[in-house]
C-alpha cells in the first residue's frame, strides 16, 4: 500500500529508557471500542470518533478487527485494497506501517479488515503469543499516531481479546434500547480479567450511549439506569438517532464529511472533544501525582 509520506512524530512523552511513564502519559493512546453485543454501534463510533480526533489535528490509526469489514468500508477503502489489512499484521505478513492506507481524512488511516480475517480466530488459537499479536505488530510501527482506535468484532474472541491486550482504554456504545445493560456486565468481567491477566494497563474509559431517542420513554429509562450504576464513566455526549448517520456508509464517508451540520454529526465531534477533555484532566492528575513523587524521593 502507499506510504503517506507526512510521517508525524509528536514530543515524545517516554522516560529516558523508553519505557512509558504512565499510561495516561504516554503516546500513542491505544482505544478499543468494544462491546458483544451487534448492532450498537461501535463502528459507526470507532469511524466517527477517528474522524473527529483527525479534525483538530491528532494523527489517527483506526484498526478494523471485524470480518465484517464495516469501518473500511465506512472509511471507503475498495474491497479490492484490503489485501494488506489487520489479518495479515496479526500473522506477521505485514508490518504496522505497510498495512495503513490513508483515508480520504486527513492525519487519519487505516488497516483494513482483510478477507482471510474470517479465519483468524481460529488460525490464532494455535499461534504463539496469541494475545499480543496485535500489540506486538503496532509496537513496531514507526509511523507515529496520536490515537491507535480499535473496531471490535460483536464477540468476546480471540480478535477482540488482541484489541484489549493492546489497550489502554475501552470505550463501550451502547444502544438505548431494553437488553442493552445485559451483557454489560460480563464485558466489564472481562475487562477485569484481561486486566489481571495480560494488560495491567486496561481500564473502562468510557460508556457512550448511542441510538438515543429523546421522545422515547424506554431510551431515558436506559440512560438513566446506566448513569444510576456507572456514574461518571459515561459520557456526558449522548448520540441520537439519525437518518443522516446510517446513509453515510453507503457513499464510503464518516458521517462528518457526509453531513458535518447533522445532530449525529454533531454530537461525535462533541464526544471527542469531551473525551479530550477527560484525557487531558487525566494527564494532570498523572503528572501532578508524579511531581509529588519525585519530590518525595529527591
Ligand atoms: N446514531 C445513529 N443513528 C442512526 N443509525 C445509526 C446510528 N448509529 C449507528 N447506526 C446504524 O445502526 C447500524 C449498526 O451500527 P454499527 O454498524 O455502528 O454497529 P456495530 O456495533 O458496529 O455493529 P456490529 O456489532 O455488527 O459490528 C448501522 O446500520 C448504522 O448505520
Ligand atoms: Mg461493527
């Protein structure tokens, strides 16, 4: 695939070793947009959020881990160019930097779901280092992103375990609808266990509700519910349902450059502008956490 050749390399936020400071301090920050359940929204989420962070300037990889192929297609990349995508960068076949194509947005690419990802699942369950394929293929990109954002199949896979390996955060849509707390908690479980047993930086980032119908009794029950339980993690941005979001795939374009002014439109550009905000309030805490210790031990 082409090579953009405006490779980006932002101050690097590393300790002397290169060992990541902190999680929260360090560059790139790697999101998975996760949750079993189909339907909710996750790549509607994963291709309009990539969107939005590519807008005010950050350089973004979006990685499309779903067979379904949904976001290369959102992102309009030809079926005929996805020979080089995720699949091959979790077997090693493709480097990192080889399997991103940029995108019609600027500062944002993506690896591609490819056709052999079908397969991968069950290729992967007797493969060496099966969970951190993925982390280890995208440690070796040299092209450097600000955000590394995560389309996760509807399964709690292998595929999706990879994406979750990798991550510093999850960020979890979903849908206002009955069923949506159900299965919620086991997602949460995992989140928890994969924590414990591969990725101890791993945490819930965040809870977006999606597909929200303000005249719909039923969709403010949900809301409210999953405020009640999860308190500040969900955002404060809610996505409503609109026509405008659906068609946008279809003409191979992130709603934002399909119809920037449409209320579902606005209000991805309004979630990442809040999650750049909690990021940022994140980081200082961090930092100011670390000045502490250093003035502790000095
Ligand atoms: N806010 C919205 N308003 C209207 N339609 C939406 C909205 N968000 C998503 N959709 C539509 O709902 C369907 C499911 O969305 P999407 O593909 O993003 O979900 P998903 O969780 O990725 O699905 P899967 O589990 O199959 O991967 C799509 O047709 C999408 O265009
Ligand atoms: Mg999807």
């Amino acid at each position: 695939m082409t090579q953009p050749s405006d490779t980006y390399f932002p101050a690097a936020e590393t300790a002397a070793d290169g060992a990541p400071t902190s999680p929260r301090l360090s560059y790139p920050r790697y999101i998975s947009i996760s949750n079993q359940k189909g339907g909710v929204g996750k790549t509607t989420t994963a291709v309009n959020l990539a969107t939005a962070l590519a807008a005010v300037g950050k350089q973004v990889l979006l990685v499309d881990l779903d067979p379904q192929g949904n976001a290369s297609t959102g992102l309009g990349i030809d079926r005929a160019d996805r020979d080089c995508g995720s699949y091959e960068l979790l077997f090693g076949e493709a480097t990192a930097d080889d399997a991103a194509a940029p995108t019609k947005v600027p500062g944002l690419y993506c690896i591609p779901s490819s056709m052999h990802l079908s397969g991968a699942e069950i290729e992967l369950i007797d493969t060496e280092n099966r969970e951190f394929r993925l982390r280890d293929g995208l440690r070796a990109a040299t092209r450097r992103y600000d955000y590394v954002i995560f389309d996760c199949p509807p399964a709690l896979n292998l595929l999706t375990l990879n994406a979750l390996a990798a991550s510093d955060g999850v960020l979890v849509p979903l849908q206002c609808e009955f069923y949506a707390l159900e299965g919620l908690s086991h997602l949460v479980n995992t989140i928890e266990r994969v924590r414990d047993a591969f990725n101890d930086r791993l945490e819930l980032l965040g809870i977006v509700l999606t597909m929200y119908d303000k005249r719909n009794n039923l969709s403010n029950q949900v809301a409210d519910n999953v405020r009640e339980f999860f308190g500040d993690k969900v955002y404060d941005t809610v996505i409503p349902r609109n026509v405008r979001i659906s068609e946008a795939p279809s003409f191979g374009l992130p709603a934002i450059v399909y119809d920037m002014a449409c209320t579902g439109s606005q209000a991805y550009i309004h979630l990442a502008r809040e999650m750049l905000k909690r990021e940022k309030a994140a980081r200082d805490v961090a930092l100011k956490a670390m000045a502490t210790a250093e003035g502790v031990s000095a």
